[in-house]
C-alpha cells in the first residue's frame, strides 16, 4: 500500500516512524464533502489537520513519551478518490477502504469530510468487533430519517448507523428537531444531552459524567468525533457551530478515562471546516488526534 509524499504526513514524522508496515496506527484522509448545509468546505478538513500536525510536539507532557513510539510509529495514507462517488457509493468505499486496513490489523484514524464518512468506518468496525458500541460526541444528533431528500446527509448519519448497530451512545447534543427527539425516546437511545451534563445531573448517581457515558458503553468501543462536540469559541470553523459546546480540558479529561477503562477500537473525527484567519481549530483537532491516540496506547 502506498503512502503519501512526506510533506503530507501526519507530525512529519520521518520515513522510519511512518512506514505502513510497522506502525500500528494509520490515519486515512477521507475528504468528502456532498451535503453539508450551511457552511461549506469540510472537503479541505485533513489536509489542513494534516498540516497544522507539523507544528505539534511530538513529546507529550501529560504522558510523559513521544507518543509515536508506542505505536510503532503513525503512517499516513492518501487520500479515499470518491471520483464521482456519492451516498451509499462514498460510503461502501471507505468501509472497503477501512476493513482492508484492520485486516492488516491496524487502528484506523479516519479525518472527514462530513458526517457520513462515519458511516462506513462504523460499519467496518461493527463487523470485526460484535457487541461493538459507537460512541457518537456532537452537537447534533444526526438521526433524521432523510435530510434535504438525502438518507446519505451528515444530518442522517446516526440514522445510518442505528440500522447496523443499536449500541450508540450519543454525548453533547444540543440541537436536534422533533423528529429526532422521538427516535431517541422511541428506541431509548442513551443521549447525553449537553444542558443535561452540565446542569450536573450526573453527579450524584455517578460523580461526573465522564463515568456515566463510560457506564453505559460496552468493553469494545468506536468513536465519531464531530467536532463541533467542542465549543464555537474552541473551534470557531464548523459546518454547523453551536453554543454551548464543550472546552478542551473536559473532553481531554474524559478521553483519557475513557481509553483507560475501556478499549477505543477505532475513531474519526469530522466536519472541521478550515475557515480563514483560524488556524487553531485545525491545530486543536490535530492535538486530539495525537492525544487520543496516545491515550488508547497508554491505557493510563
Ligand atoms: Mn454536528
């Protein structure tokens, strides 16, 4: 399999630390963009996550290593061609994509694109790990049926999702239509509503409710990261900002909780929209990334 041209190489990292072969993990840019209803350009999110990564630390205080080095290096692969593929055609192309590289055994990273790259990615997941759960953190809860006459939309995403695994928990919404609403009630969807987690309602029951969403997950889990998760004052450069969002302490916090106490099979993270003059959205999600990564290699 090849990999990309070191300019476009997650961290930079140097030939030895980004070989395919040895590294265990892989990031897998997946640029695509046909849906997306307000703000537009998603399409540009992994190379810009991609070269924001350069200017990075390679050492991590917090877990006291080059993170790199425990997973036998990071590899970078190019791009997923949709070449004129849409809906249900992108999304068997990145679940094709994704299951060739876990039979490699490697943890994919994949970097959207909108929603519904996740799609494919969760599939591929869902079918190496039965009783998987996907852990859904965003400020919306992508359960419509259809949007703007799509079933491919970001906004249907989840919907997608729930038709080949049940085992979804969502975290941070906090914004959704009726519809949706029902769906969660109907099918007793575990949603973490933000106004919910912040009003504290956890605390009592749980302490925090880091371990309230880590409770309700099974021992194998898949992470979509939208990030919009992460409050409009974090990342400024969203498809859909919504106030109200989470800051980056909490979310790393509960991360590292969560890699430790149960076992992140996999994740993306999407609809990060590279917008002028921000260039610490990108920074950010790039540190999430490689945090995140560490994390689950550390289990600490
Ligand atoms: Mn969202």
């Amino acid at each position: 399999m090849s990999v990309q041209n070191p300019a476009d190489i997650f961290l930079r990292l140097d030939k030895k630390w980004s070989r395919f072969e040895q590294a265990r993990v892989v990031i897998l840019p997946v640029p695509y963009e046909y849906t997306t209803s307000y703000g537009r350009g998603t399409a540009y999110a992994p190379e810009s996550i991609i070269n924001a990564s350069y200017y990075l630390e390679l050492y991590d205080e917090e877990l006291d290593t080059e993170i790199f080095r425990l997973t036998n290096g990071i590899a970078t692969l190019p791009a997923v061609h949709f070449d004129g593929a849409y809906d249900s055609a992108a999304v068997e192309l990145v679940r094709e994509q994704v299951v060739r590289l876990m039979e490699q055994g490697k943890l994919v990273v994949s970097i959207g694109g909108e929603h519904t790259i996740a799609i494919g990615a969760a599939q591929a997941h869902t079918h190496f790990y039965p009783g998987l759960s996907i852990l859904h953190l965003d400020a919306h809860s992508d359960l419509r049926e259809e949007y703007e006459g799509n079933r491919y939309s970001h906004a249907s995403a989840m919907a997608r999702i729930y038709e080949f695994n049940k085992n979804i928990v969502q975290v941070g919404i906090r914004s959704q239509c009726a519809e949706e609403a029902e769906f969660i009630k109907k099918n007793r969807i575990n949603t973490f509503y933000a106004y919910a987690v912040k009003q504290g309602r956890y605390n009592d029951k749980y302490g925090s409710w880091h371990n309230a969403v880590i409770d309700s997950l099974k021992e194998n889990v898949y992470v979509t990261f939208d990030c919009d998760f992460l409050d409009p004052s974090l990342i400024p450069a969203l498809g859909t900002p919504e106030p109200g969002g989470f800051g980056w302490d909490e979310t790393i916090a509960f991360l590292r909780k969560l890699a430790a106490r149960r076992t992140i099979v996999g994740f993306d993270v999407n609809e990060l929209l590279p917008a002028h003059p921000f260039i610490h959205p990108q920074f950010t999600v790039a540190k999430l990334i490689y945090k995140m990564i560490g994390y689950i290699f550390s289990k600490t």
